[in-house]
C-alpha cells in the first residue's frame, strides 16, 4: 500500500516537473521572433462557409441552430472571384508584411483540402478548390509571410468537449464526446497545415477560452501540442489568443482589439510580457463578413492605430472579412491601399521599431530604430512640445520635408518648438540622439 502511494506521488511529482519544463526557444524561432516584430503590420482573414450568412463568423452559435442544417451553406459555397493573386496583391500594397487566415475557425469548417474531415472547402463544397494552397503559393511567389489561425474550440463535431459558447446548438450527439478522438484530430490537421503548404510563420490558436469557467481546469495539453508545431517546423512560431498573459511555449503575445495595457472591450488588459506583441483589431465592427456592418474605420483611424501600436512596440494584425464570392470588400481594399501609401512614405519610421522612449501622450507617440527616435504627433494644441529624455538630442527635423525643428535643452529632456498640430493624419519629427 505504502508502495503504491509512493509510486503514486513520484507518477505524480514527474508529471508536474514535465507540464513546468521551461521553454528553450532555439536560435531560429529567437530569429523568428525578430523577423515577427520588425515586420509590424499584418493583414488578417475572417473567411469561412459562415461568411455565405453574411452575419459574421459566430452565426452558428449565436443564431443556434442545427449544425447539419448550417453545414448546407458548403453545398452552396462557390467563391469564384477569389484570386490569391489579387488578394496577395492588395495586402502586400498595404505594406502589410504577413498574412494570418483562419484554416479552421469554431464552426468547424476547414478551408483546405484535409484528410481528417469531409467538412471542408475541398470536399463539402462544388467550388472544390484548395484556397490555402493557392494562397500559400501564391505568399511565397510574392515574398510574403502566411500565419494560420486554427481554432481550439468546435461548434459542430461530436467529439469535441462542450464548453461555454454554442451551447444552443443542436444535432450533435452528445455521446460521441472524447477529448482523446478530438485532440488527435487537430494533431492530424495541424500535421497536415504545416507539411503541405510551405513554411508557416506562425500558427496562431484561438478558442482555449471556451472552457475558462469550468469547475475543474481543462487540460488542453497545449505543450504537446506546441512541442509538434515546434518539431514540424522548427522557426514557425506559437500564438494562442487566449486573453491571458502567454503560457509557456508560446512565442508571440496576442491582445484583441485593444493595444497591450488598454482594455476596453474586456478581452485584454493582461500582463505584458517580454514576447514580441501583437494586436489583432477588425477594420469594420466584425471578424466575417456581416453585410449590414459598412461602419469602416476611416484611413486616418487605421494609421493612427498602426502607428499606436508601434509606439507600444506592438504589431498590428489588421483584419478584413472577404464576401462570400471570395472577393474582398472594395472598401476594405481601398483602405488598404491608403494605408500603404502612407507606409511607402513612413514606413522607416515604423518596420524595424521598438517602442519610443517616451511611452505613449495624449498628443501621439513614439518609436525608436538606432540612434533615430521618432516623434508621431497625432494633434498639438500648443506651440511647443516638452520630452521627458535622458539621451542627447543632436538634431531634429521633419520627417517628410527634413526641415529642421528648433529644439531647445531644458532639465529632464528638451522643449521642440513644433507649432500646432492639427489636420494632419501624424506629424512625425526625427530626433537624432546620442
Ligand atoms: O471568437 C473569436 C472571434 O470570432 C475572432 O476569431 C477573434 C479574433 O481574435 N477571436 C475570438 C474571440 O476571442
């Protein structure tokens, strides 16, 4: 008996030194890394059989109704104006320098050719097209970064453990839950994601929140799991929008519509770590298509909240919802191309930045790359700017027409006599430091 206790407590005692062995990044997923926070601005794609109801990616669970029923909407979907090449085209002129797509999100819909389930784009729909091959062919002719996002959590297959969302869904059949048959099936998928469609910048999971309130804790088994996307591709990196500060091997912090620190829409406001951060927001109100949400944030809002982002050395991943004929919504793509004007021009100021060296005022903010710190000024009622630095100033001068800004030393920084700000989308002024 005393045997078996024993036993027991070493079983037990060895299984937790496991779940806590600390994470050793290798040297590529440390370049990796790197190469994720200098990029700073990536496009992210809502796109699914959900996006034929036009009401957005959470339709079945909100409308609860039956699965099978909502699985027709494959029998209909042919997207025929989808053109990885014209999406690809439009991102890359936004100066985005990675694309995240969601291969599997809640609905349980996968948008490639997978082995593992007949409900996907190949197989359940009469487009039968392969669009993540496409488009990740297509990412790799033109030199551009492709991220997956895979859902956790599942709205229609009978294996999964229910959690707290779609609980009024119906026609799943309850006796068929078995965490070992589900986890098994997103290996097999995320197998499947990262040897068939080149390499992966990063798998980005979403859906850990659905068990959150459980009375016992779910085990996801997330460092297995880690363990495999690490070993099938050794530099694609792990994100999981959990909405909490990052779990052990993890590689990049995720916030949802709010910049790290911030939370006003109750999904953020976590401890920042030291991973390299990134800030997912929607460019309308909603993730997938909704016909009715034509509320675009305006170009101006869309800069502003890339250049904020950089300024708390953050990424921006920017999504759009493509219409359910595969096309990206025309004002989506005008945006897009706004924004990579404004990029073609400030963009030094922006790739390759660490968050500036006076946090985040009402007035702007700033970033930082070698011995340029640079001063994003949004709106200025003054005439004059006091910066709180402990570095040397040796010149300023305006970023766009390199006039120089007077400047002047004063205790704890300088006073920059810039005028007043007003009516420009950001005023950006290069300090020189030593
Ligand atoms: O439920 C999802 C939602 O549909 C969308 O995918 C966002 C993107 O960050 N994440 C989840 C909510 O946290």
């Amino acid at each position: 008996m005393i045997k078996k206790t024993l036993l027991a407590v070493v079983a037990m005692l060895s299984v937790v030194s496991l779940s806590a062995q600390k994470y050793e990044p290798t040297p590529e997923i440390l370049k990796a890394r790197e190469e994720f926070s200098d990029a700073r601005f990536g496009i992210f794609i809502h796109w699914g059989i959900y996006s034929m109801f036009a009401q957005g990616e959470w339709y079945l669970q909100n409308a609860g109704i039956n699965r099978d029923e909502y699985a027709k909407a494959a029998d209909a979907f042919y997207p025929h104006r989808f053109n990885a090449e014209e999406w690809v085209s439009a991102i890359k002129a936004a100066g985005a320098k990675y694309i995240c797509i969601t291969t599997r999100h809640h609905d349980s819909f996968s948008m490639w050719d997978t082995e593992q389930s007949e409900f996907n784009i190949v197989d359940a729909t009469p487009f039968g097209r392969d669009i993540l091959k496409e488009l990740a062919d297509e990412c790799a002719k033109q030199g551009i970064k492709l991220h997956l996002y895979y859902s956790h959590a599942d709205w229609s297959r009978d294996d999964y453990p229910r959690g707290r969302t779609a609980y009024w869904v119906t026609g799943r059949d309850e006796s068929k839950i078995s965490w070992e048959s589900y986890y098994n099936f997103m290996n097999k998928q995320i197998e499947e994601l990262l040897t068939n469609y080149g390499p992966i910048g990063a798998m980005w999971f979403d859906g850990w929140w659905d068990h959150d309130e459980d009375k016992t804790p779910f085990d996801w088994q997330l460092d297995e799991q880690y363990a495999l996307v690490h070993k099938l591709q050794p530099s694609c990196l792990v994100a999981n929008n959990h909405h909490q500060a990052p779990f052990e091997g993890e590689d990049i912090q995720i916030f949802e519509r709010d910049l790290p620190g911030e939370n006003t829409h109750g999904l953020s406001g976590q401890s920042i770590s030291r991973l390299p951060l990134e800030t997912c927001q929607t460019m309308n109100g909603m993730w997938g298509y909704k016909v009715v949400d034509q509320n675009y944030k305006s170009t101006e809002t869309l800069i502003r909240y890339l250049v904020s982002a950089a300024g708390k050395g953050a990424n921006l991943l920017l999504n759009v919802g493509p219409q359910p004929n595969g096309e990206l919504p025309a004002v989506a793509v005008e945006r897009l191309r706004e924004m990579g004007e404004w990029l073609a021009k400030y963009g030094e100021t922006i790739y390759g930045t660490d968050a500036g060296d006076v946090k985040p005022q009402h007035w702007g903010c700033t970033t930082r790359k070698g011995n340029k710190l640079y001063l994003h000024i949004f709106e200025l009622e003054d005439e004059a700017l006091f910066l709180p630095l402990s570095c040397k100033v040796v010149s300023a001068k305006a970023f766009d027409t390199g006039a120089a800004v007077k400047f002047q030393k004063v205790d704890g920084g300088i006073v920059l006599k810039t005028g007043k700000v007003e009516g420009v989308v950001d005023y950006v002024v290069e300090l020189t430091t030593k």
